[in-house]
C-alpha cells in the first residue's frame, strides 16, 4: 500500500511541556488508521501537529510532499481535520457550515450538498437553522458533512464519540467506514473509545507519553495483552 | 405637521450617517472585539483626501468619491496589518489604547498636512428642496438616507451571499475553526477593517456638506454612532443602522420641541441613551445572545 500521510520523529510542544517524543506513523491509500491512548498521551497534539495549529518538528509528508505551513496551507493540501468538540460555527448556519466546507475548492458546489444530504438526510430541511442550536450528534455529523465539502485526501477525526450516545456513535461510525468502502476515504480518527475504534480501523497506534507505544492491526491490537487490559477493559 | 416631517426626514438624514459609522463600528467589533475609538479620525481623513481630490486636483465629484473609497479601504486594512494585528493577541485593553493612539496621531497629521482651517466640501445632491404631499424635503437629505440604507444593503448581501463575506462572519465568529477550513483569518479582519474605514469614508462624506471640514468634524459623530451601535446591539449590523435612525429622529424632535434640550443639548442626550441601553438592555435592541447547546 502507498501511503499518504507520513510522519516520522515528529515533536510537538506546548511552552515548556513536550507533548509529541518523536511519533513516526503512517496513513495509507484509503485505510482508516486509529490513534488510541490514554488522556495526554498526546491523541490530539498529533492530529494538530499535522494540521499545523501546534509548534512542530519532525517530517510530516502527504502523499509524498513535505507538509508545511498554518493550519491554512494544510486544508488547501487536501486534509480536513474535524476537531475534538464539535467544529462547527455555531453562529452560522448549517449551509453555511457547508459552504464553509468547501472553501478551499474552486466552482460549484451544489452537487456536494445533494451528495452531504444523502448522506444526511436531515441537513438540507434543517439548512436555515443556526448551527449552535442543534443537537450534540447532529453538530458532529454537521463537522463531519463540513470536512466532507472539501473532497479531503485524508480525513483526520479528534474524539467523533465524545458525549455523544452510543447509539449515535455507532451512526457517525458506520458513516466513517462507509465513505471508506464507497469512496476510498482515507482516515485518521483518534479514540478513547477503542473497541468502537478498534473496529473500524484496519491498523492502530497506542501513545503513551507522547511515543508510540504498540502498533499493528486492530486484530492484533485486540489480542494484545496489555492493551487489552488497559483500553479494552477485559 | 408639516414642520414635524421635515424634521423627521431630516433627522433620518443624520440618522443614515451615524447608522452607517455605527455599521463600521460594529464590523470592527466583530472582527477584531474591540470599539475602534479612531473610526471617526479616519473617517475624516478620507473626507480630506475626497475634499483634496475635488478642489486641489480638479477631479469630478463620483471618481474623485471612487478613489477615496479604495484608498480608505486600503488604508483600514494596512492599519489593521501594520498596528492592531501586533497587538490583536492580547488584552482587549492593548488594542483599545492603540486606537486611542491613532486617534491622536491621525488627528494630529490632519492638522499638520492640512491646517486646522475650515473647508467646505460639495455634496453631491442638489441643495433644492421637492415638495412632498406639502411638505418640503431636501433632496441632499433624501440621498442622504437613500446613500446609507443602499450601502447597508449592499453590505449585507455581500455577508450573505458571496464567499469572501462567508469567510470574513467565520473569520470574526470563529477564528480557530476558519482557519482550519482554509480561511486566511489576518487577511479577512483586514478586509472587515478596510470595509469599515470605507463605510466611515461614507459617512464622512455625507457630513461634510452639511457641516464643515475640520480634523474633529467625525468626532460628535462617533459619539452619536456609539449610541447608535450600542442602542442597535454592538454585533448587529442591523441594529446599527435602524439604532442610527431611530436616534437621528429622536434627537432631532427632541431638538425641534423641546425647548431646554435644543441644539446643545443633543450630545448629552445621546450621552443618555448609552447609559440607559447599558443599564437596562445591555444588548441593545437587536441584540443577540448566542445560542448553543452542548
């Protein structure tokens, strides 16, 4: 398999505390990657250290290319980073939100939205309503049909479970792995929910501390003994 | 009757141009969250370049217009790039004293380039008067309000409908998240600073003919459209603009009849409406909280 995100020895601090300890991962050609671990171990700081909003050394290549730049130039290079908490803008609407989506791409987008609403059948009776007002999962998946806008390359997903129900969880999953089956969306979602996680990604990481602790693939992550013990829960 | 309509009329006049310097109020609000005490010495400078350009260089009235537009739209923005963008990271405070700062200074170099004498600038409309239904209204006061209520509508179509104006609300709303979505979020609150000055260039030049050109001719203006923008609601531009209307018609019947209040007693009264809006309706009219849920 090719890949198309690469980082290798890649740090990241913020002020004095070193976060990222030199993580060398990699995203292939449509493969959904997870990124498990425990709070500060340092999920997050690697998803922002590829989009650029954290100070960061190391090599980070997509599809090849050295990335680098704001969180700006990293958008236009192909990948949506869908942040922990809901990104949307809450003051705006959810059309809006979408044209959002798409404004690093050129010319129409019509087609886009009609292909966002058959994903989600919701959005387009719900396209004047302020975004704030929606629900936790309806603005996760509104996050979610936003990064979408963009045709991104790589999509980068922080925490999509996070308060949300079960039931909801399951949905923006099913979607997330859908999207990889029709579409060959590649993806890179960090986790605390690791079964969940561990069930739809091909491969996973484990940071603790900020390094890579064990990577494989998600059945072998699931007979890991520590791993189980510790994310697993059994 | 007829009297109260002109009057009426007249004071949706003024009312237009605080609505339209209360407007740039509000963009640099939402851009940048802080009240720029200088739009109304930048206002006036544009209005000196208008007045420099019509009577030293012989150009007509519109292009001479056009060219102090573009030039106030670049200059808002190289303010922003050059002396707020530094500072825009920290406390509110910081920004508010630089424009304090600017306000000295840009007040100062009006009287150094251009003296402190009078001037007076044409206004583009005809000084006749038309008779409405008996009632004798100025043809400058009706392009007055028709100038500020068109621009207004120009600017919100431009929120509305086109991607540079999507990108600015994101850019002021929600910059971490615009950012992220590829929105060059300096560049943008340049823009909704460049707007802003072009808009008080307008207003500028509205009032020029009606009073004269001095480096303070803006100044009892911006207290009017702080009064404006804060009985509208500080982030709504809607609410800056009926505000400026609403309050150019008050403070002009007050004016007209009641006797003690008068010509000089205009600015207290506006005075009074901030504190009375503050007190009791600190978000203004149209106001807005935000709604979220979690």
């Amino acid at each position: 398999m090719t890949a198309l995100l690469e980082l290798e020895g890649v740090e990241a601090r913020y002020g004095q505390v070193r976060a990222l300890r030199g993580i060398t991962l990699e995203v292939g050609e449509g493969e959904i990657v997870a990124v498990l671990g425990a709070n500060g171990a340092g999920k997050t700081t690697t998803l922002r250290a590829v989009s650029g909003t954290v100070r960061r050394s190391g090599a980070i290549r997509l599809a090849g290319r050295a990335l680098g730049g704001g969180p700006e130039a990293v958008a236009k290079a192909g990948i949506a980073h869908v942040p922990e908490g809901r990104g949307t803008f809450a003051e705006l609407t959810v059309t809006e939100n979408l044209r959002l989506g798409a404004y690093t791409r050129r010319g129409k987008i019509d087609t886009d939205v009609e292909r966002m609403a058959a994903w989600f059948p919701w959005l387009t009776e719900r396209g004047d309503q302020q975004a704030g007002t929606l629900s936790g999962g309806e603005q996760q998946m509104l996050a979610l049909a936003r990064a979408l806008m963009s045709r991104p390359k790589l999509l980068m997903l922080d925490e999509p479970s996070l308060g949300l129900a079960p039931l909801v969880v399951r949905e923006i999953f099913r979607i997330v792995r859908e999207l990889n089956e029709q579409e060959g969306l590649a993806v890179l979602v960090v986790e605390q929910d690791a079964r969940i996680a561990l069930a739809v990604a091909e491969r996973a990481y484990v940071l603790e501390v900020g390094e890579v602790a064990v990577a494989g693939t998600s059945a072998d992550l699931r007979e890991n003994e520590s791993v189980r013990r510790s994310y697993l829960g059994y | 009757m007829a009297n109260f309509f002109q009057q009426v009329v007249s004071g949706l006049a003024s009312g237009g141009i605080y609505g339209a310097l209360a407007l740039a109020l509000v963009l640099i609000h939402r851009a940048t969250g802080v009240i720029n005490f200088a739009q109304g010495e930048m206002a006036t400078f544009s209005t000196y370049i208008l007045w420099t350009l019509t009577q030293n260089h012989g150009w007509p009235y519109w292009p001479a217009l056009a060219f102090t537009l573009a030039v106030s739209f670049a200059g808002g923005f190289g303010v922003h790039q050059v002396v707020v963008r530094p500072v825009e990271r920290g406390s509110v405070l910081r920004v508010v004293i630089v424009t304090i700062g600017l306000l000295l200074l840009l007040n100062g170099a009006m009287t150094w380039i251009w003296s402190g004498e009078v001037r007076s600038v044409h206004s583009p409309f005809p000084t006749r008067t038309i008779d409405v239904g008996g009632v004798a209204i100025s043809i400058q006061d009706l392009g007055t309000i028709g100038v500020s209520i068109g621009v207004v509508i120009l600017l919100g179509l431009f929120f509305r409908f086109t991607k540079v104006g999507l990108a600015l609300r994101a850019a002021a709303t929600n910059p971490a998240e615009a950012r992220l979505v590829g929105v060059r979020v300096p560049l943008m609150l340049g823009v909704g600073w460049g707007l802003a000055t072009m808009l008080g260039a307008i207003a500028g030049a509205l009032t020029a003919p009606t009073v004269f050109l001095d480096p303070n001719m803006m100044q009892a203006v911006l207290i009017y459209a702080f009064a404006a923008a804060v009985l509208g609601g500080i982030d709504s531009p809607v609410g800056a603009v009926v505000g400026g209307l609403l309050l150019g018609v008050a403070l002009n019947l007050l004016g007209t009849y009641i006797d003690f209040v008068g010509a000089d007693l205009r600015l207290p009264a506006a005075l009074a409406v901030i504190l009375a809006v503050l007190l009791f309706r600190p978000a203004g009219l149209f106001g807005q909280r935000v709604v979220r849920r979690v």
